[in-house]
C-alpha cells in the first residue's frame, strides 16, 4: 500500500540518471588526455592514475582539500555550539521578540550569497580576516547557524519536558543539564545538524572564493582557476572533481539512518 | 506543550544574535550605505539619495533593463524546476523500497548529488553536456539531434534545468519519504478494509501527511533556484548571449566584476526585500499549518482511537443489510 506501480522501474531509472553523469566524470579521470579527446570511450581503455598522483603530490593541489576541510571543521564547530543553546531557549520558553527573532534568523538562511560578496569583502578585510579560514568559517555561519536552529529545535522539542524538570529537581545546575543530559539525548539530532552544516558549507563556492586569495583557497576555487590557465586538462579536472566528492560520499554514509528525518529538519 | 515566559532565555540565544548580526546586519549596513552614492574612484563618494533605485527599476535604463530581465529569467527559471522538481520528487519517494539494505543503498545514491560542490556539479555536466567528450551531448548528436549547449539558447536552457533537476530532486524525495515514513501503519490498514484504491490512499492519507515537508521542499527549492549562481555559471556562464544570466550572476557581475558599488548594492537590497517578503509569506503559511495540526491534534484522539480500524468495516456493511 505504501508505493505505486512499477516502483522499481521507476526508482531505477532515476537512480541510472544520477549516476550516469558521476560515473562519466569518474571514467573521466581515469582516462589519459589522449584518450579523453580523440575516442569516445565508455570504459577507460588504458587506465591511468597519473591525474590523481599529480593532485596528491602537488602542493597547490592538495593543499586546496586541507584548506576546504578547515574552515568547514571550523564553521560546523561554531555553528553547532551557539545552535545549541538557542535551540533549548526557542523550545521551551517563551520571551520578548522570539518570533521574530526566528524569522529573522530563517530568513538570513535564505538570504543570497551574491548579496554578501562584496560587503563580506570589505568587512573581512578590514579587521584582517581576509584570506584565512576564519573568515569563511564565519561567512557561512549566516546560512548555517539559522539551519542548525532550526533542525536542533526540532530535536530538543521531541524530549519530554519532564526530564528537565526532573534534573532540576535532583539539583543539576544548567550547565550541567544541559552537557551531561540534553546532549546525550539528542546526539542523533546534533550529528544530523552536523551534517547539514557540513554539506552545504563544503558546497558553497561564492563567499570562499571570494574571501580568499592565496593562504586559505578553496578547493573549488583552485579547480575553476587552474582549468582556465593551463588549456583544459580534462583528466586532471575529473580526477579533482572526483575527490571532492569522497568527503560528502564518506559523511552519507555515517548519518544514513539519519538522513531522512535530518531532511524533514527534525519536525515531521 | 505550553511553553512558560522567561526572559531570561535571551542569554542563551545571545550567542546566535551576535554571530548572525555580526555578519548579517553589519554588511547589510555597508550595502545601504553604497546603496545611497556614487563615486569618482579613489574612495571619494558622494550623496546619490534614491538615483540608483530609480535607474534600477526603469527598463529604460541600462542597469534596469539588465535586472529586470535576469529577475524575469529566474522566476521562469524557478516555476519550471518547481513544476519538475516536486511532482517527480513525491514519485521517486513513493517508489522507495519498503526495507532491507536497498533502503540505505537507495537513500545513500539520493543524497549523493546533495554533497558535491556546486562548482563540480557544474563541471560534471559542462563535461557530460559536450559534444565532442561528453556521453549525453556525444549520444545526442550521433542520434540526430543536435545539441550543443554553448551557441543554442534552448540547449543552453535544457542543460541547466536537468541540471537542476539532476542535483536537486533528492531533496525534495527525501523530505517526501521522511514525511511518508511518520504514517503510522495502522491508516494503510485501515485503507485496506475500506477497500480504498491506491489513488484515494495517495489523496486522503499521504498528502496530507506530507502538506508541512512539501512546504518546506517548496521554499527551499525556491529561495535556492532564485539565488542560484555557481551551477550556471560554471556551465553557460551566462551565455549564450544573456539567455542564462540569472539574478545572482548579474549582480556579481556588476559587483566585483564592473566594481559598481551603487548599482549593486542597490540591486541586492531590492533583491534582498523580495526574498524577504516571499520567506514572510512561507512562514505565516507554515506557522498557520502548524497551529491548525496542533488543534486537529487535540481533538482528534476522541474521534479517532488506532483499534477502531477493524470497526470499520462494521458500518459499510450496514446499509448492505438494510437492503437486503
């Protein structure tokens, strides 16, 4: 009762759909230039890792994935603390302004990355921010605070009240409350924040290319740059457009039982 | 679930306003400032009042005629991944497998698009899209069509909506399944000795339970498809011509391309305010479903008690006997 006809043809060919276009860039980055440019091949027929040595052994390559990583460890850190806290106050009391506030806060989540850009420029350059991982890290924290918010609220609403009063009665200080109770029960609810956080910081490219010049570019950033100075090096461009997607790949699959109910942002 | 007024709460929400204004309301205050001059270079500005505001909402103009047709473009652009994107997102979630491994293989290969930056997703279909090493254009061509997405305005157009559909449709099929996955099963039996056929299922039960999630996957997709930019970017660059220069690119462009401080800040307030002004209307909606939910909710237990399910049948039969 729960699907439609032909369910498994139909979730078939979508899953052929979004796999096809990965799996041409993966052949991609295995094929040799030549090979990419004067046959249409649907395998690689003479396979090669030169293009995947080349990113591991070149600084300006990998050091790109090192700079990526850092300021989305970093963003996903802060946004997940001040998120968290927030989150409990929105859930369980009422005060001056919270409405609004959390429009105002949802509304920042919408708000569009061009529109940032330059004043994001400006700002970070003058308290000499520019060009370090801070600056990104706390670039994105205008769409991923408000998320985390937003899917943490969810979560702590789902605890029954009575555990708060409960702690408070055997003489538990917030705090501590709140470190030795509250987060343990909604772990699962933090790691799927977590995860948003991740995701949509690791997709970004407009602010992080922006913000940054030499020390903390991006990866995305470095793919855009090299492709337009050396003439189209298609095996090399597919194998770096491969490896961005390990991470997210890897994260997928630790918060899988997650995912769904991550989605519905905690709430359904 | 009454919540108790404390003041005090502001402490703890104290960290969140000060991160969000510091990098919302900071720059936003640089934006109106430029929004409000002009300059000669060399950091000298002078008072313009509403000029640039003017000129941006005259088509007669260069700078109006520019946003008014990218803003045209991506409320097109918009509508047409929505109407793609939402009905083929509830299909795909209704087809999820019910249990076993191919759940999490299925949800992984859904999520999948999700996490790849959106430069890469621009390049994995710039790369698939093209004639000469790409598989679609490669295919396309040898089958008679032809396609080739940088001089054709409608391949142009073509790619970059699959494209979207291509990254995007997971999400909207995730929050349809984690909205199906919340009807308990007792409804489906209940359907089932009702003898209630798949469509009357799909109508009277898995809508309504899925109402809140494809609000969310509408605003969602909106608000992403209208502030859209690296995608197209990477693909078409806005080409050919203008014909994907959507709102976004054309205020980078101004901004950091042209370095015209006036004309782009006053287009991203104005694009600020409509995005503003569509979120309110999301909420209110969202906000109203949920107090309307919460009232059914508590009238609803007297009505409704689970075991009542194999009752039912008890009055379909009635009139039966009446007519015998």
């Amino acid at each position: 009762m729960h699907s439609i006809p032909g369910r498994r043809l139909i979730m078939g060919l979508f899953l052929v759909f979004l796999l096809l276009p990965i799996y041409w860039l993966v052949n991609m980055s295995f094929k040799t230039n030549s090979e990419i440019v004067s046959t249409m091949t649907l395998w690689p027929h003479t396979p090669t890792l030169q293009h995947y040595k080349r990113i591991f052994t070149d600084e300006s390559w990998y050091s790109g994935y090192i700079n990526s990583l850092e300021y989305v460890v970093l963003n996903t850190v802060i946004s997940i603390s001040v998120a968290l806290p927030a989150a409990y106050a929105f859930s369980r009391y009422r005060f001056l302004g919270d409405k609004h506030l959390f429009f105002w806060l949802l509304s920042n989540r919408m708000a569009p990355a061009a529109v940032y850009a330059l004043p994001f420029f400006n700002l970070y350059s003058a308290i000499g921010l520019f060009d370090t991982p801070w600056a990104v890290a706390l670039a994105h924290c205008i769409f991923n605070v408000p998320l985390a918010v937003w899917i943490l609220e969810g979560f702590v609403s789902g605890v029954p009240r009575e555990i708060d009063e409960t702690a408070f009665l055997d003489g538990y200080s917030f705090p501590r409350f709140f470190i030795k109770i509250l987060v343990p029960l909604i772990a699962s609810g933090i790691g799927v924040a977590a995860f948003f956080c991740f995701m949509f910081s690791w997709v970004e490219l407009l602010l992080a290319r922006t913000l940054t010049s030499v020390h903390a570019k991006p990866i995305a950033a470095i793919m855009t740059r090299t492709v337009s100075a050396s003439g189209m090096d298609w095996g090399l461009l597919a194998a770096a457009g491969v490896l961005t997607i390990i991470p997210g790949a890897l994260v997928i699959w630790f918060v899988r039982n997650y995912i769904a109910r991550g989605f519905a942002l905690g709430r359904v | 679930m009454d919540k108790t007024v404390n003041q005090k709460a502001w402490f703890l929400v104290l960290p969140v306003f000060l991160v969000v204004a510091f990098s919302a309301v900071l720059p936003l205050m640089t934006v109106v400032n430029y929004s409000m001059q002009d300059t000669f270079g060399n950091n000298q500005f002078f008072w313009n009042g509403v000029g640039w505001f003017k000129e941006l909402l005259d088509p007669s103009t260069d700078l109006g005629g520019r946003f008014l047709a990218s803003l045209g473009r991506n409320l097109f652009f918009s509508m047409v991944i929505l109407a793609i994107e939402v009905p083929l997102g509830i299909v795909v979630a209704l087809s999820m497998p019910r249990e076993g491994w191919t759940v999490a293989a299925c949800l992984i290969i859904l999520a999948l698009p999700l996490l790849i930056p959106w430069n890469v997703v621009g390049t994995i279909w710039q790369i698939f899209g093209r004639p000469d090493i790409g598989l679609l254009g490669y295919v396309l061509n040898a089958i008679g069509i032809d396609y080739n997405y940088v001089s054709n305005e409608v391949d142009a157009w073509l790619t970059v909506i699959v494209m979207d559909v291509w990254h995007w449709t997971s999400l909207v099929a995730l929050l349809c399944y984690a909205g199906l996955k919340s009807i308990p099963d007792a409804y489906y039996q209940a359907a089932q000795i009702d003898g209630a056929s798949r469509w009357a299922v799909f109508k009277a039960i898995q809508l309504p339970k899925m109402n809140r999630v494809l609000l969310i996957a509408v605003l969602l997709r909106f608000m992403d498809s209208f502030m859209i930019y690296t995608e197209p970017f990477v693909v078409t660059g806005g080409g050919p011509g203008n014909s994907t220069t959507f709102v976004s690119i054309e205020l980078v462009k101004i901004a950091l391309g042209q370095f015209d401080l006036g004309k782009a800040a006053a287009l991203s307030l104005v694009y600020n305010l409509i995005i503003l002004i569509v979120c309110w209307i999301f909420y209110t909606v969202m906000t109203n479903a949920g107090v309307e939910r919460k009232v059914q909710a508590e009238s609803e237990p007297a009505v409704e008690p689970k075991p009542s399910a194999a009752l039912k049948p008890v009055p379909a039969l009635k009139p039966k006997e009446g007519v015998a």
